[in-house]
C-alpha cells in the first residue's frame, strides 16, 4: 500500500514522503492516527503542488538544520556516570534521554525523539546520532563510565584521555570484584 506521510515517522520516513507500507499497518496504524493518507493520483498531485509552494521553506529549514549540526559538532565531550556490575556491564541501559540531558547542560535544546542510538549496555565509547532534519544529521560521541569513577569522568576533556579511563575503569571493576 502506497501513502504520503504526513508527520515524521521514526524507521518509516519523513514529512511528505511517499511510502510502501504493508496493508495492514497503513489501515490500522498510519491512516487512523493522521500519520499518512492513501497516496492515490490527486493527493499526489496536491502534494506536488504543496512541494512547489514550500521549496523556499524547506530550503530554509535545511539551512537551520545544517547551521544547528555545525553548533552541535563543536560539543564537548559527553561523560555519562551510571551504576555499572562487576563484570562492567550497565544496569539498565543508556537511552536518548541521556544524551539528551546531557546536551541541555551544555545549552543545546535538543528533543530526545531525533536521537537515535543502539542499546548501550557497556562501559566505554558509543556514539548517538541526531537527525535533524531527513539529510542532515550529526554523531555525537559519548562515555559511559562507572560511577566510581567519576572522578576521573570529570578530568575527560580530550578524546586522547577516554583510553586513559577506560583503563581505570577496568581496575575499578577488578576492585569490586576482590
């Protein structure tokens, strides 16, 4: 089944873009909640006339885009101290919503729905990625340290300094476990 999206739809597509769903997800999921409608021959001329109109809007909004991702590739490093076992894997997991508080402390208002990253279960360097808009989209690289380390997580201000703790955060995982 062919529709237009209406609204981005995070793994499926963005704003306007004409999908193939299978049928049953585009009749109960997509169409009922307003994400998408029926891509049939005049609401996809509509939509190529509303495309027209708004060239100049989304090449604006791109810019911004692309302006915001230059601001967020000069950011700090982000060190994440979270409760981790012996063995060095994380309770729970660190989601985008770290990430994302993260980022406010350091000024940026960013909403934790763009940012994708895959399951972080263990200590050490991972990467998040914010899409910021459907051709732009920035890595932002993190630490997730135990929380006895934190002392050491203060004084990461270099990505030369991450082998460093990830050093002392083996011995203080080999710590615990004696």
């Amino acid at each position: 089944m062919k529709l237009i999206l209406k609204e981005n739809v995070i793994g499926l597509g963005y704003k306007d873009d004409v999908v193939t769903v299978k049928d049953g997800y585009g009749r109960n999921y997509l169409i009922p909640t307003g994400k998408a409608v029926i891509a049939s021959k005049s609401a996809l001329k509509v939509l190529e006339e509303e495309l027209k109109q708004r060239a100049k809007k989304i090449t604006k909004i791109k810019a911004d885009a692309e302006a915001q991702a230059e601001q967020l590739k000069g950011v700090k490093p982000i060190v994440i101290t979270t409760k981790v076992s012996k063995q060095g894997t994380v309770y729970g997991s660190v989601t985008a919503v770290h990430i994302a508080e993260a980022l406010k402390e350091q000024g940026y208002d960013i909403d934790r729905k763009i940012i994708a990253l895959k399951d972080v279960k263990e200590v050490g360097e991972h990467v998040a990625v914010v899409n910021l808009h459907k051709e732009v989209s920035v890595e932002i690289p993190f630490t997730v340290v135990a929380e006895g380390a934190e002392e050491v997580a203060e004084e990461v201000a270099e990505p030369e300094v991450v082998e460093e703790v990830a050093e002392v955060v083996e011995e203080v995982v080999e710590t615990e476990e004696a």
